[in-house]
C-alpha cells in the first residue's frame, strides 16, 4: 500500500480522491469506484502499489502504437480495476474486479525496471486496465524508468484530473488514448462517465511532448454512424493535429455479449471517412 499522493482530508475521517472527475468521497474503510483506493484511518491509499496481475512482454504495436518506437518491445504491466465501467470492456475480467480477487505479482518499481532492461525492453507500458488509477505506483516506475533511458507509455482512457496529468506527462514518452465515441450519451450510458475530461486530457497531450495516438473500438448499433465518426475525425484534426487513429473491431463480452462482431465493411467505411481529415488511419483487432 502507498498513500495517495491527491485527496482531500474531510470530517469524521472521511477523504475525497482528487485523482480523476469522479471526485469519489470515501468513508472510513472503504474504497473509491476503481475499488483499487481505500481510506485506512482517514488517510487514502492505493492498495495494489508494487502488485500487477498481468505482466507480459509485448510487440510495442500491441499498445496500439504504430509510430512510436516501430519494431521494439514493451514491458506491460497492468494493475486490477478501472474507474470506467465499460459495458462491452474487452478485459473485463481484470478491470471489473476487486483486486484481492485475483492473482498478482510482488513487481515493486527498480524491479519492473530492471526486468524491462533484462527482457530487452526499449519500454514499459501501463495497460490492460486502467492505468492512471494506480498512479502513485506508474509514477514511481516511470521516475526510476527514465533514470535507466527506458521509456513510459501510457495504454488509457484519459479519465484523470489536469493537475495529476501534468505531473506524470513529466515523465511520460507515449500515449494511446481511448476515444470510445464522440458522444456525450454514450459515455454516460455505457461507460457510466463523461466525454468532456477525455478531450480535454486529450488536448493536454497533444500540447506537450508525449507522442500520442487515438483508438476507438466501433460497436455497431452504438458508434458506428458515419456522420459521428467524420465529426470525431475532424475535431481530432482541428483540435489535435494529425494524430494517428486506430479504428478496432469490438468482441462481443462482458455485458454486451448479444451485439455483433464489427464488420470488416463498416471499420474499411469509417476508415475512409477518416481519412479525409487524417493521414495515419488503420484497422486493429482485423
Ligand atoms: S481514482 Fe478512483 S477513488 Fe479516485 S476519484 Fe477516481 S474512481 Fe474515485
């Protein structure tokens, strides 16, 4: 366990996280929405510091990343937990559930970096879950990862608050960026959060140094109207710049098993669509 590095101290012991929009308000003994930051005798704490369930090796396109570091490799970590509840989420099974409910690995930071530099790693990756939720402890790998010259990658849904952000961008290289949809409904009623923190996470990225990419999962029935599409596309170029998209085919899990597999046909039309603003458009999950 680390104590959180952004929360509020409030009456009769309780703390209010300062980590992401939810501004979660927590009672004595219990945890915030991402069920991973618990308040311990008034205090806040992340609870899965040093403790990952999914460590892998990885192809750095994987991420997705296309333009960052073609070719090489990332240590990729993931903790349990997420602070969005993505109904079709394509990992559900580690980041819809309470860490103790799952196995994990003693990975406290030098040690992450040192196996990175042993399986010859020009990186390390946050992913498979949410990321920016375990803060203190992908802060504290990304300090001792540039130390050694290994790069930090970002793999997230850019639910996080300005002044936590601009803090880890400090030591942030990359960034694949979820944009589920241009929707302000669909966010609310399929990831029970809010569009406005993602573009604006997303504009802070594109203003700082970190190389950012853009993925969005089409699910049809739900974002696959063209007309959104080529609006996201043209806010992306307007408001970001050429940034590279990745456009996936979704997988029918977790609370949405009855949609469809993504056709081939409807990723190859927003593809097009896309084009007409960027020039680094390609397929995932195909
Ligand atoms: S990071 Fe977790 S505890 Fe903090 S506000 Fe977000 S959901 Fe709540």
């Amino acid at each position: 366990m680390k104590e959180c590095a952004y929360y509020k101290k409030l009456k009769e012991n309780k703390v209010q996280c300062q980590l992401c929009p939810r501004y979660c308000v927590i009672n004595e003994g219990k945890r915030g929405n991402c069920c991973i930051r618990e308040n311990k005798d008034g205090k806040l704490y992340l609870v899965v510091y040093g403790k990952p369930c999914a460590v892998h090796i990885d192809p750095i396109e994987k991420k997705p990343l296309y333009y960052f570091l073609p070719g090489s490799y990332s240590y990729s970590i993931g903790t349990a937990g997420c602070n969005l509840h993505c109904l079709f989420c394509q990992n559900w099974e580690i980041s819809q559930i309470k860490p103790e409910e799952l196995p994990s690995v003693d990975l406290p930071p030098k040690k992450a970096v040192k196996e990175a530099i042993k399986n010859n790693c020009e990186s390390i990756s946050y992913t498979y879950t949410e990321p920016l939720i375990s803060y203190e402890y992908v802060l504290d790998i990304c300090k001792e990862a540039h130390k050694r010259s290994i790069r930090n990658v970002i793999v997230s849904n850019g639910y996080i608050n300005e002044e936590p952000l601009k803090e880890l961008i400090k030591y942030l290289d990359a960034a694949n960026i979820d944009l589920k949809s241009f929707d302000a409904n669909f966010y609310r009623e399929l990831t029970g959060a809010s569009l406005e923190p993602v573009l604006k996470t997303l504009k802070i990225l594109a203003k700082s140094n970190v190389h950012l990419e853009i993925t969005t999962l089409i699910i049809p029935g739900y974002n696959d109207d063209i007309e959104r599409i080529e609006e996201m596309c043209k806010w992306i170029k307007d408001e970001l710049g050429d940034i590279p998209l990745h456009l996936s085919r979704v997988f029918p899990y977790y609370r949405m098993k009855d949609i469809s597999v993504t056709p081939l046909g409807t990723l190859q039309k927003a593809k097009k669509i896309a084009e007409k603003y960027l020039t680094r458009v390609n397929l995932g999950n195909v």
